[in-house]
C-alpha cells in the first residue's frame, strides 16, 4: 500500500467499503497475532513533568494538577495487583519526572522480578541513554515512546524542547531497538495542524521504524493546555478529525502495514467510545488492552486529557466485565507475557545471522 491508498482510505466514507476494510484488518490480525487478547496492567507511577507539551493536562505549567509520585511500595503492589489479575505486563508510565531517578527506577523494575513473572514495559518519556541501559539491564523487558506525529515542524510546536534538551523520540527508538528492547510508538490521531497526508505519512513511518508496538489513539482537548486556546481556530486544509471513525481506520491501516505488530485498543478511544470502543477496535486490528492498576485515589490526578477515570470506574469490576466484553466478541483473554510475534521474529533472526 503507498501513501495515495493510504490517503484514499483515510478519506473513504462509504460504510460498505469501509466493512472491506475491516474485514481485512480482522483477518490480518487472525493470522499474524491470533484471537487472544492481551492485558497489560497500566500504573500510572507519578504525574510530575518537566515538559511542556501543548496537548497534555500534565504539562508541568498546568497548575490545576495536584501532583503525586508512587512510592516504591506502591509500585510494587500495584505491579503485584497486575499479576493477581491475570495481566502478563505491568507498564510503569508517568509523566518526564526528574525526581523518578535511573536508580529508584532500577531497584523497582529489580523488585517486581523477584516477586512476580510479569514483563516489565516501560513508557517514561525521553530519558538519558545512561537511564535506558540500566534499566534494560534490570530486567525491563519494553518501552513505550510514541513520536506523537511524523511532521517534524508539528512536532516542535506541540512538544517544544527543554533546556538540556535528549535526543530525539525517533533516536531513542532506535537507540532501544538496540538495546534489545521490545519497542512500540504511536501518534495522536487529529491534532490541530494534522493533515490526513501526514497521518498517512505516519503510518509509514510505523513500518520504516520497524516496531513492535503501536498505539494510536484521538487526540482529546484538554482545557488546561495551550491547544485548547486554538480550539475555535480555524484548522487547515485536509485537518484529520479526532473522530472514532478515523482512529479505527488508522488502526486497521495500521494493521495491514504492519502485520505482526502488537496494537492496543486504547483508553482514548474507549473515551470517546466507553459502550463499544475496545470491541470495535478489537475488530478493526487491535489485540491488545491496557486496564488501569493505578491506585483509585490517585486516578483523577493522572489527567492526561478529560474522561479517563470514566471507563475505568470500579476498578475490581472493571477486570471481570472487560474480560466479558472480549469473551462475548469470540475473542479470548490472552495468558502468558504476549510478547509481540514482530518482536520475537526480529530476534529469531538476528539469532540466526549471529
Ligand atoms: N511522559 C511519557 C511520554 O510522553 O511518552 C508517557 C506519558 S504521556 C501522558 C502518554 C501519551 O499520552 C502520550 O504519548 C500522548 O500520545 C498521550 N496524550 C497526551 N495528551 C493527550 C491528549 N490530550 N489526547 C490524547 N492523547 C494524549
């Protein structure tokens, strides 16, 4: 598929195609990443920020966030609440916070080996490469970073640098590639700015990195950020909407670029969509989901955008009816870590040619 195909999909509206579509992206799936479903336990370790991205409600200028960091006991229940649950991951995610040192960091990933089976996904921000070595030679098993959006000048507006500035999200992929870590990406989908060639562009760009993850989810206005004052601006040309229909598209086309990838169906979508969006998702290419551990009362304060804390609403009973939902799909609960087959073939290879 090139990028005009990529475009005439993105474009498409006619709903009897679009089953087509679908229904590729389906069989893709089957094929390349099976029926289970895999959970990652997702503990949302600390809001602190040092960055100032225009989209994020945890923008370090956002006083309205009343700011919290997990102890490292707490960590390590809630990684152990993951385990309990079923979940073969728990991801460790906060916002770029300083105080959460390489150190502290190393300990906790060392804490939750010894106590648990789980693998361990990182999605920290942009850490130094000193941080991301030592923390693959914890025992971190993956790590999250999503380029956000392939147009470099997009990029720049809505994450501007900070003084002592790392390398960029692309370098760091490659960088963690290197490090042997299973590595996954992804973008926001209708950013004010956002054309559809640019979302095709970075579907593109989801094969070029070579990733074993990818995540793409709307782009939520969040009232406290910068963007939120160029709400009633007028949008460019060919704008791509922050719309369900076009994230489903953007993960089936997804999909079929990149077939043996992991692809959650993500909060920000199940925002939007809280009836049926993990379901439709899980039939548009997606196989992975990534259940909230983080604990209750530190919820609200986790405000990356609006609406979050509403799907996940009674944690316990949350775990039950979203297993449900998957079983009742004809979908099942995966068991086991649920590596990505993208990952675990790259490594097979470079196995052999060693
Ligand atoms: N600080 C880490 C980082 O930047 O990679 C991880 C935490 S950050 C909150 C996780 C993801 O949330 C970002 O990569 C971004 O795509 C998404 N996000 C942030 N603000 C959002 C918004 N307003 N709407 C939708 N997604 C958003």
């Amino acid at each position: 598929m090139n990028r005009n195909d990529i475009i005439t999909w993105l474009r498409e509206e006619c709903s009897d195609r679009l089953l087509t579509l679908w229904a590729q992206a389906d069989a893709i799936r089957r094929a390349h990443v099976g029926d289970a479903v895999h959970l990652r336990g997702l503990l949302e370790i600390s809001n602190y920020c040092r960055r100032q991205c225009a989209y994020c409600g945890l923008r370090c200028g956002n006083a309205n966030v009343q700011r919290y960091r997990l102890t490292r006991e707490q960590i390590i229940t809630g990684a152990c609440q993951a385990a309990e649950n079923g979940y073969g991951t728990v991801v460790l995610q906060s916002g770029e916070d300083i105080n959460l040192t390489g150190e502290m960091v190393a300990e906790i990933i060392v804490a939750i080996k010894q106590k648990t089976e789980l693998a361990i996904t990182l999605s920290l921000g942009e850490r130094s490469i000193d941080d991301l070595i030592v923390w693959r030679q914890a025992g971190a098993d993956r790590y999250l970073l999503r380029f956000e959006t392939s147009d470099p000048d997009l990029f720049v507006a809505i994450h501007p640098p900070v003084a002592e500035e790392y390398p960029q999200r692309q370098f760091l992929l490659g960088e963690l590639q290197g490090m042997g870590y299973e590595v996954g990406s992804g973008v926001m989908i209708g950013i004010p700015g956002q054309s559809l060639g640019s979302l095709a562009d970075d579907i593109i760009m989801f094969s070029r990195l070579n990733l074993d993850m990818i995540g793409v989810g709307p782009y939520i206005l969040h009232p406290d950020t910068p963007l939120a004052s160029q709400a009633n601006v007028p949008l460019i040309a060919d704008q791509a909407p922050d719309t369900v229909l076009m994230t489903l598209k953007v993960i089936a086309l997804t999909r079929l670029m990149c077939p043996d990838a992991n692809i959650p169906a993500t909060t920000a979508l199940a925002v939007l969509d809280p009836q049926a969006g993990y379901e439709t998702a899980l039939q548009c290419g997606a196989n992975v989901i990534m259940p909230n551990v983080t604990p209750v009362n530190n919820r609200d304060a986790y405000d990356v955008y609006p609406g979050k804390t509403n799907v996940f609403d009674a944690a316990d009973e949350f775990d039950q009816r979203l297993k449900q939902r998957i079983r009742a799909i004809g979908r099942s609960v995966s068991v086991g870590r649920g590596d990505s087959p993208h990952f675990l073939a790259s490594r097979r290879s470079s196995v052999q040619h060693a």
